[in-house]
C-alpha cells in the first residue's frame, strides 16, 4: 500500500510491513479498537475513516521458528510503551541507561536511571533505581506492621506526571527475637523499577526527582531514617495529531 510505502521510506524502515485491508484480521482476532470514536470526541478531536476499524495497540512476541509466544496489548491508543519497555518486560533484557545519576547515605549507595532520555505524550516508561546495602544491614519491605518503616522509592509530583507504585522485590523473610511479627527484608542488591508517564495537556521537558526512603537495621539495631535523592533530566518530544 502507498500508505506503508510512505511511512517506510520516511522512517527508514527497510523490513517488509504488513496491511490489514478492510481490517478483517483485526476483526477476525478480536482486536477492534471499539472505543476510539468515543475516545477522540471526548478530547475534542475530529474523527475521520483513517481513525475507524483501527486495532488497539499491542506487540506480539515471536520465537524464532515464528510462533507467537508472548503478548502486551493497551487499552488506549494514546498509550504506548516504549520500545525498551517492551524489550524489558517480553524478553527480560535490560537497555544501557541514557541518563543517570547517583546518591548515597549510611549504609546504601544508591544509582536510579531511565533507559530513554526523551518521551512522547502517552508514552510508558520505566525508571530504574539500584542500591547496594552495606553487608550485615537489611531494608524492610511491606508488607509491614505499624511503627516499621518500609523501603520506599517515588518520584515527586510534576504537571502531567502520572507515576504508578514502584515493584519492589517480595523480599526474605525474617524474624526478630523477642517479637511475635515475621519480617520481609532485602539486602545486598536490590532493583527497583517505577512505571511512568506523561499525559498530552501542557507537557514540556522535565525533571524528575527519584527519592528513596530507608531505615537500616542489622540483627539488633534500626538506625536512623534516611533518604537519597536522585535528579533525571528527561526531554518532551510532542507528536503532530493527524
């Protein structure tokens, strides 16, 4: 089709691309996008025929003799995970941070970093934090009784900023003489990752600030609280809407 011809030309797109015409696949497997129409009026958009009998988008995971093994579909077109998202979550890869930056405090060192350092409305991305517990201290996870204070990694707030709830590892498990309570702890190496993205209205290149909140303990003591703070520059790049 002209249309693909088009798109791989300006992209540079050099493998073969595939067209659905008149969407019967799209149909055949279920994947109809039925809410665009309401979607795009909703935010005050035209609509058009380019925009009817469109699929929702998803990447589809093949091994190498072509079956498809794995799959991740979202449910609003205006929302996409980034490619090294994908490659993150479908195959368990990691990309070579593109920006990072390092703090550290009694007992942790900590690094955090995104594997983009640009972003497109909509887009899903992952920023990752890394810290190394000093040997013979330990971090608590939740679950975790009152008066505890949990390992907590956030990113602050910015204007269309949404961040998700950090994954934090399930941690082992531990106990402490004399307590009732069963602990969940980390130590040694532990990874974070923090889901985010940015929605269309006023966004513009951004800062964000990767805070991490511990209190480590040994098998007698909890010390003080502390905190690391780490600073990721991010660029907006903004998409033409057709």
């Amino acid at each position: 089709m002209s249309a693909l011809a088009g798109f791989a030309d300006e992209h540079g797109v050099t493998y073969p691309l595939l067209a659905d015409v008149g969407s019967v696949e799209i149909k055949r497997l279920g994947l109809l996008n039925d809410t665009i129409v309401e979607e795009r009026l909703a935010w005050g958009m035209e609509m058009d025929d380019k925009h009817r009998d469109l699929p929702y988008p998803g990447t589809f995971l093949l091994d190498e003799a072509g079956v498809i093994i794995e799959k991740k579909f979202e449910r609003s077109h205006r929302r996409r995970p980034s490619g090294t998202v994908l490659i993150e979550d479908l195959m368990g890869a990691q990309p070579v941070p593109a920006v990072s930056n390092t703090d550290a405090a009694p007992g942790v060192q900590g690094a955090a970093w995104l594997d983009e350092d640009s972003f497109f409305p909509g887009q899903s991305l992952y920023a990752h934090v890394r810290l190394h517990i000093d040997q013979g201290l330990h971090l608590y996870v939740p679950p975790l009784a009152d008066g505890y204070l949990p390992l907590r990694v956030t990113i602050d707030d910015l204007p269309e900023l949404t961040v998700q709830p950090a994954i934090l590892p399930a941690g082992d498990p531990f106990r402490v003489d004399g307590l009732p309570e069963e602990f969940w702890v980390v130590e040694g190496v532990v990874d974070v990752r923090i889901p985010f993205y940015f929605s269309d209205e006023g966004t513009e290149d951004a800062t964000l600030t990767v805070r991490v909140g511990y209190q480590a303990c040994d098998e007698k003591v909890c010390f003080a609280p502390e905190e690391l703070q780490m600073e990721l520059p991010i660029t907006y790049v903004p998409i033409p809407m057709p």
